[in-house]
C-alpha cells in the first residue's frame, strides 16, 4: 500500500453540505485535512453548501476528498458534479453512492446477496397504524446517517410520537422519505441489540475487512450524542463473539460492498440480536472521520494510521483520472488561468 505524497499534485478536502450531517462532516473533512497535511501532502480545505459546477470549479485540486456525510453529499448528487467535471475523487461513484445512502434500496441488496437484515416497509405518513404489525419496531430517515430522526417504538404511544414527528419532518423536508424496521433485540429483549461495524478497504487489490468493533453505548442505542457529543461510549476491537460470528460478518461486509459496487473505503453496520444472529444495519460510503469515527479506529488497529490511511485513498483517487498521462499540478494551473 502506497501512501506517500505525490510531488505536485494538490488534495481538495471538501466538508460542510446542506445535509442534516454538516457538523459532523466539518470535523470530519477538517480531520482529513489535517492528517494529509501532516503527512507531507498539499491540501486545499474547502466548506461548501451545495455549489454549483461552476463554484467547484474554481475550487483547486487535483484530488478530491469530499468528506460529506447524507443524501447530497455522500449520495450521489455531488458525486455527479465531480464527475461531470472529470476530476478523480476518493469514494463510490454515484451510482453505488445513491444505491448506499438508500436504506431500503441498501436492504434489497442484502437480501438478493443472502445477508440477513430486518424486515422493513416505506412508511406511508397517511396511515395510523404500524405498518409490520407489532412492536418494536424503528422508524428512521431512508436516506439519512449518523442516526438522525431515528425513533424507537416499543408500544403505541411511541409509535404516535414517532409517527408524528416523522410526519413533520417530512412535511419541513419535501422529498424526505422514513421507514419502518423490525427492531433486533439483546438479552431477553429487554437490552438493545448489541452493535457491530465493519470498515472495508479497497487500496487496489480488491476489497478487505478491517476487523470488527463493538459499540457498546453508556445507555440506549449508538445515537447522534453517543457517536458525536459523549465521551462515554465503549468500542472493543475483535469483541468476543459466538462461533462463527465473526467469519460470516467479515465476509458479508465485502460481499455487500461488492454487491453495491462500492469503491475505495466503506463502513458496514451490523446488529447481533440475543440469540446470535447478525443483521444488515446499513452502508456508508463516506465513513466519519472525527475523533470518535470507527473506520480510521479500525485502520489504526491494523497498523494504518491516519495519514498513511488518508494518503492511500488519494493515491487510488489519482490513479483513476481521466488522462493518466495528465501531469500533477494541470488542474490547479488550469484554474488560476481561467
């Protein structure tokens, strides 16, 4: 795996976005910027909202790094601005990015590739009643991360909470659509699930799973304050975990990246329910980068740090634009000419 900075050419890290996640993506995108720079690359930091071809292009860089998490910016609609614009970026190119950041589209998936995940139903916000019948069960955004909107209803009165509050968000958010999921449960049903993630690396030799953390919350489920705001949160590397466990999540974390055809770097979620099973969570293409971020915890635990991780993902982005022939530097030129 290479990593070391190419002499000339320059990295875009982009963070900020109009998506739900922009806090996170700032930290996020400032995390990356710091650790290439520290690590001997040329980096541009750029915050945008949702600009257009014409902003990015003023923006200079040979390399993009779009640390932006959500439905714009980790979803496809960036990803169309850089390649309509012909400029290599790290990450899944639009196509396996929308298909990612839809839950639902994400589940179909799984399904179709063998992997175990929850039943779930689009909710229809016109209805009263609860869609799979019983409880527990979840509602969350489909196209949402980081667990915002996500509701847990273990009786009627949760599920009218969540119902109307899903139902005016989606009103405030035209075009925001939720869902409905089976809860898993832990230990006799009365604990939550406990919760597994997988990084899965693709440096150029085919994909690769990064060794699973647990993340064990201080109380209730892994939500905005425990990913982002609490420092009280446990995350145990290769966690003990029944026979087998292990091989199968590993394994359906690539088969599933494969499946989406990610590129590059992503992060699968998983939760182990009280008899053992493993269930399909999610897909994020884009994982956080903050202090608290599980892909780069992973990467470190198997001796890639921060910048060597970060440097080997521009590396694969360069080596995939346009005119391999283009020589470091062109684009930055090319800008401060226009």
């Amino acid at each position: 795996m290479s990593h070391h900075p190419i002499p000339g050419v320059t990295v875009l890290v982009l963070g900020g976005g109009p998506d739900a996640e922009r806090p996170v993506s700032l930290i996020s995108a400032k995390a990356v910027a710091d650790a290439l720079t520290a690590a001997g690359w040329a980096v541009h930091h750029a915050v945008i909202d949702r600009p257009s071809d014409a902003h990015l292009a003023q923006l200079p860089g040979d390399v993009v790094f779009p640390v932006l998490h959500g439905g714009w910016g980790e979803g496809g609609p960036l990803q169309d601005l850089l390649e309509r614009a012909g400029r290599p970026y790290v990450g899944s190119p639009p196509g396996p990015a929308r298909l990612a950041m839809d839950k639902v589209a994400t589940k179909m998936a799984a399904v179709h590739a063998g992997i175990p995940t929850a039943q779930a139903a689009v909710l229809n916000t016109r209805d009263e009643g609860c869609p799979l019948g019983d409880y527990p069960v979840v509602v969350k955004p489909v196209h949402e991360g980081s667990s915002v909107g996500v509701h847990i209803c273990r009786n009627a009165d949760d599920w009218r909470a969540a119902r109307k509050a899903a139902t005016a968000d989606a009103a405030a958010h035209p075009g925001r659509v939720y869902m409905v999921e089976r809860a898993v449960l832990g230990d006799a049903g009365a604990r939550p699930a406990r919760e597994l993630t997988v990084g899965v690396l693709d440096l150029g030799e085919g994909p690769e799973a990064l060794d699973i953390i647990e993340i064990v919350p201080a109380e209730g489920f892994y939500d905005y304050k425990a990913k982002y705001e609490r420092h009280d949160t446990t995350y145990t590397v290769n966690p003990p975990l029944p026979p087998g466990v292990r091989d199968r999540v590993r394994g359906w974390a690539v088969d599933l990246f494969r499946a989406l055809g990610c590129r590059d770097l992503a992060r699968v979620d998983f939760l182990l329910d009280q008899a053992g099973n493993a269930w399909l969570l999610e897909v994020n293409t884009m994982p956080g980068f903050t202090d608290h971020s599980l892909l780069p915890r992973a990467a470190q635990h198997a001796g890639i740090p921060m910048g060597s991780l970060c440097g080997a993902l521009v590396r694969r982005a360069w080596g995939r634009r346009a005119s391999p022939g283009t020589p470091a530097g062109c684009y930055n030129h090319a800008r401060q000419g226009a």
